[in-house]
C-alpha cells in the first residue's frame, strides 16, 4: 500500500488530474539529505525552459515564489512548503495583474515543478506549534524541484553544450562562406581552368537550403556540404598554383640562359647525325676518330628523326648545318655531366643546357666563345660538346681555344659530333652502341 500522506488535491472547483498525481508520486522519495542551491537551480531551469515548456513571465513568477523561501538550500530540513499570497507574489513579480499570476502559477504547477498543498479553505498559511516552528503549511510545494534538480541540471548543460556548438558551427559556417566566395572571385580573375559558373551555383544552392531559424543539426549538414565543395575548389586552384610556379621556374632558367648572353635557345627533340668528320686537333682531341669512319660504323637507333639544331645557316650553301644526336646518348657517353644537372639528373635538353653554362664557367671557357659555338652548332649540340670536354677534361690544355676550334670547324662544314659521342661511348663500352 502507498502512503497517502502526501497526496493533495487543489481546492475549489480546480479538478485533480493524473498528471498532477504522478508529479506528486515523483517528488514523495527525496534522497535522505538533499538538498540544492535555489538560485542555481533557477539558473538551470532558466536556461532549460524549453524543454519543460515554460514561459519566460512563469519563470519570473517562481523567482518571486522562491524568494519567499527562507534558506538558499532547498532541503526537507528547511521545510517544502511556500505560502505567500497573491498580493505578496504580485509585488514581487514586478506588479503582474493577479489573473496572469494565476495563470503561471497553474503552468508551473502543470509542468511538474510545483504541487499546490491547498488548506481546508483555500487559503496560503502555516501553523506553528508552542515553540514557534511550523508545524503545518499550506501554498506551493517546492519538493518536485528537489526531486528533479539533477534532469534540470542535466537539460541545463545540454542546451548550453548546442548552444556552444552552435556558435562555433556559425562561425565555421561563415568562415567557410567567405572562404568559398573569394576563392571563387579569384578564379575567376585568373581565368582559372575549370566550370567556375557551376560552381558558383552549386555554391548559392547549398546556401540557399539553410532555414531562417536552423538548428545545430541542419547546420552541421551544410557546413559538410560547404567544406566538401572548398576542398574541391582548393585541388583546382592548387594546380593552377603549380602551372604557375612551373612557368615561373621554366622562365627563371631562360632568363639565367640569356644573362650568358645566349639567344633563341629551344628545347630540341632527340636527334642523331651520320655525317663523318675528322678531329679538330691531332695532339689534343676529345674523341678522336679517324675521319674515314662512315655511318654504318655508328650503332645509332633507328627510327629517330634527324632535325636541325637552331643555328646559323652555314656562309657556303653546299655545307650542312650540324645535326644533333639523342639526348640518352649524350648521357651515356658523357655521364660525368648529370652531377651539374638540377639535383644531380639531366632528363631533358634544358637541363643540359642549364648543366653547360656551369661547366662552360668550370672550364674556363668565355661567354663569347662559348656564344659563338651557340650561334654556329645550334644550342643542343654546344651543350653536347661541353660535356663531352667535360668528360675529357684532363686532356685538354686550353678549353676556350678548343671550343673556339671546333666552331671553326663547324661553320666550315670540317666537324661532326657523331665521331666524338662514338669514341666516348665505346670507351664505356655501352652495349648496341659499338662500332659494327
């Protein structure tokens, strides 16, 4: 059997309801000891008022109500009932007209945070004993508050975490809008590649599905969307920025190229040459190479196509410009020339080029001799020769005067490139590049 003692019924005409019971039944077991700072526990349900469906004006009424009691600490000890009187709670509520303070007394009451315990007559009292401590009273019951202190706190700090979330989720929010447009406005100056306009509109579509009045969840939702699509347009602009540094290093080595005060110097596709030569010199030679050696000496691979290196036309017309010979060639015949590449590797004739300058500066080879063997060979094939001196560099007593001899020889048709790179190759005893 339940005990009845603490079961009550409204006075008058205002009728029981289950509900009413069930809050009285919830708030009968208070832990033996508790008790909970008001102020505090008005603060939570402040904050909580949502879930428990509670106005701001009823709130301003239970602050009144609460004022009334004696200690800061709710507690049985302290006693659980209130009993002002309406004129007292409306003076305390900031003069709120008694058919409103009756209003809110009833919601407060119907959401299970206050029990009316009604006197025989209605009214608000408490009777005392010969000592002067109350022995009875009748108002407004505060033990619903007790009992359910810890869901108050509980909703209390789950609506302050949402709200919490919910400033930095705007903030995200909005950081990632800016983000978003300005990257697009700055595509769309440079004339980035991609279908800007789509994605401007996908843009204004994600913002557009955003409510007036959203929650952290529809938030959340869109501030994936947002940062899914700024990832994108990140991966876009990235590499336009790598195109961009591409052409700036491409520049940067042609303007190096032509403080050497060399011109027209383009990057040339694999060549080969079959047209023999003598040596420029008898006693000092790179490669020398008897001048009777024909081309079906040279394993040279087929299906390469020959093409002239930029260069001067030769003053005779009956001479051939100079011809140039695959760049895997030149490196197998002249291997020691990758160490001056850009990070020790030769893998295009650019590199090669940018390796001769500074070989050209080891030699000691002038700027004027090594322009003219630019002018007269074509780039490719100067380049070809200095790291061929390099390669035999101990045997060389005078680079420059060397250089200048070759050029001389190659404007007057007397020198071939082919012999050189045959010799140097068969000193490394290359594989399918021997003579037959």
């Amino acid at each position: 059997m339940h005990n009845s003692n603490f079961i009550t019924t409204p006075f008058g005409r205002r009728s029981m309801t289950l509900g009413m019971l069930s809050n009285q039944y919830d708030a009968k077991d208070i832990e033996p000891g508790k008790s909970v700072d008001k102020w505090k526990l008005f603060r939570a349900l402040c904050e909580a008022r949502s879930v428990f469906g509670i106005s701001d004006r009823a709130l301003a009424v239970l602050n009144a109500l609460l004022s009334f009691y004696p200690e800061n600490a709710l507690s049985e000890e302290n006693g659980l009932v209130v009993f002002p009187s309406n004129a007292q709670l409306s003076l305390r509520a900031h003069g709120i007209a008694p058919a409103t303070l009756r209003r809110h007394l009833a919601a407060l009451v119907a959401a299970g945070l206050l029990i009316r315990k009604d006197s025989p007559n209605g009214k608000r009292y408490a009777r005392r004993d010969r000592k002067g401590e109350i022995d009875e009273a009748f108002g407004f019951s505060v033990a619903s508050l007790i009992a359910r202190a810890d869901e108050i706190f509980a909703h209390a700090a789950r609506i302050v975490a949402d709200r919490q979330r919910l400033r930095v989720t705007k903030e995200r929010l909005s950081i990632c809008r800016r983000d978003i447009a300005k990257l697009i406005e700055i595509a769309l100056q440079e004339q980035a590649p991609g279908d800007w306009m789509m994605i401007q509109k996908t843009f204004q579509s994600i913002l557009a599905a955003i409510p007036r009045a959203p929650h952290v969840g529809d938030l959340s939702g869109v501030l994936d969307e947002l940062e899914m699509l700024r990832g994108e347009i990140l991966i876009r602009l990235e590499k336009q920025l790598e195109t961009q540094k591409q052409s700036a290093t491409e520049s940067q080595t042609e303007r190096h190229i032509q403080n050497t005060d060399l011109k027209n110097i383009l990057e040339s596709e694999p060549a080969s040459s079959t047209q023999p030569a003598r040596d420029a010199t008898q006693d000092d030679t790179v490669g020398a190479c008897d001048s009777q050696e024909s081309s079906h000496h040279l394993s040279i691979p087929t299906g390469n196509v020959y093409r002239v290196a930029t260069a001067q036309r030769p003053s005779n017309p009956s001479i051939q410009p100079l011809k140039s010979f695959p760049l895997d060639l030149v490196i197998q015949a002249c291997p020691e020339v990758a160490s001056y590449g850009h990070a020790g590797k030769v893998e295009s004739w650019r590199d090669l080029m940018t390796a001769a300058i500074v070989i050209r500066t080891m030699l000691g080879i002038s700027p004027s001799a090594y322009q003219d063997a630019c002018n007269v060979m074509g780039p490719e094939n100067a380049a070809t020769v200095i790291a061929c001196m390099l390669q035999r560099a101990e045997h060389i007593n005078s680079a420059g005067g060397y250089l200048r001899n070759l050029t001389r020889r190659a404007q007057c048709g007397e020198f071939a490139i082919g012999p050189m790179l045959m010799a140097l190759a068969r000193s490394h005893r290359l594989p399918g590049r021997d003579a037959a």
